[in-house]
C-alpha cells in the first residue's frame, strides 16, 4: 500500500526559518503549503518550479483577520498534518523598555503574538486529529533563563505567545493534537544576525526532526532543535 503524503502549512515561508521550513519539509516527500505576504519570494518560486506541484505558494498577512478568513477558505478541503506558524519580528534589541514606543510595543506584540495565536485558533480545524500545531518561539522566550536582559520587547513577544499557547493548549484539554513551541537556536538570518552560532542547515533540519519525533503525542511542550525541553 502507498504511503499517503503527508502536507505542512508553513506560515511566513517567504525567507529566513520558514523558506527552510518550507524547502526541508518538500525534500522529505511532504506536500508543502508556505505563505507569503505580499512580496514575492523567488526562492519559493524557484522551489516550486522544480517540485512538480508539491508546493502551493499563498498570501497572507495574518495581522489582517480578513486576508486569514479568505485562506482558511481557500484551503478549507486540505487535511493538515503539521501547521507551523513562523511568522516573527524584531525592534531595536538594545533598547531598553523605557524608550519603547506603544507603537512599537504593540506592533512586535501583535505580529509575534496575537495573530499567530488567532490564526492558530483559525485553522485548528484542518489539523488533523493526530496532527501537530506549532509556533517558533525562541529561548529568549524563557522568562526562567532571562538573567542576562536585551531584546527586551521581543522577548516579552515570545513569552506572550508562550503563554498564551499554553492558555490555548488547556482549553483545548480533550484533543488528540500535539501542540509545540519551539526554539530554534540562535540562527544566522537576517534577524539573527551574521554572529549566530548555527546556520539555517544546523537549525532546521533537526527541528523538523524534533516535530517528528513529537507527533502522535498530544499535549504541549516547549522544546529546543535539540528535542530538550526549555524552561518556560
């Protein structure tokens, strides 16, 4: 008997940890849906050129409630196995919190928290019952190993989205879904920055396996590419 394909939604695919999401997840067989916002991505076109129909590119910005309506509607008779939001960014990393506009606070809070919460919450339903539902966290989440400051706003991104995926996750008590938050590692992106230790190839490959060797379980963890738990 054939092995059925199995497909992962990569939110924010257009560079960085989700373009190597998105290009991980085709080299292992996967049917792979990546979203973009509005630019396009060439590396995503070039990927699905070559991939004989496995990636399917959409728009989407997920601050937008209406743009994600319109693609749970595009996408409403796919059946997913693995969802993964890693939509992410920054604000000036050495600015303290005093110097913090609300415009800025708010505008790092909602794209790294609220909306991949909301759009979590959106597609739940095409998750299957056994699938996994992911959000890139990051260790500088961690409230418990902040003992050193900086990125301050963005780590205050993060642990809202950790907590509020844990508070998603209790709500959601019954269901079979695995639910995950994972760190993966200082990496060498354009957020990262040319000093990160570990490159996309170092990152990547083992936080798909990590999300491998997850699935089936049910409950929630936060865990690192190395499959270790992570202190909330």
């Amino acid at each position: 008997m054939a092995t059925k394909t199995r497909t992962a939604l990569i939110v924010g695919a257009s560079r960085g940890l989700g373009l190597a999401l998105a290009k991980e997840y085709l080299g292992r067989g996967w049917q792979v849906i990546a979203t973009i916002r509005n630019n396009p991505s060439r590396a995503l076109e070039q990927a699905q050129a070559s991939e004989h129909g496995r990636l399917t590119i959409e728009h989407v910005d997920i601050n937008e409630t209406a743009q994600v309506a319109a693609l749970h509607q595009r996408l409403r008779a796919r059946l997913l196995d693995v969802l993964f939001v890693s939509a992410g960014i920054a604000s000036d990393p050495d600015a303290p919190i005093g110097k913090v506009s609300a415009e800025a606070f708010a505008r790092v809070l909602i794209n790294n928290a609220l909306s991949p919460m909301r759009f979590i919450d959106a597609f739940h339903d095409l998750v299957q019952p056994k699938g996994t539902i992911v959000a890139m966290s990051s260790g500088l989440g961690s409230v418990a190993n902040n003992t050193d400051g900086g990125w301050e706003v963005y780590r205050a991104s993060k642990a809202s989205l950790n907590t509020l995926m844990r508070s998603y996750a209790a709500r959601q008590f019954d269901d079979p879904r695995t639910y995950l938050l994972m760190d993966p590692g200082w990496v060498r992106t354009d957020m990262g920055g040319a000093e990160a230790p570990l490159g996309v190839e170092d990152s990547i490959p083992r936080v798909v396996d990590v999300l491998e060797a997850n699935a089936g379980k049910g409950g929630l963890r936060f865990l690192n590419y190395r499959g270790q738990a992570v202190a909330w």
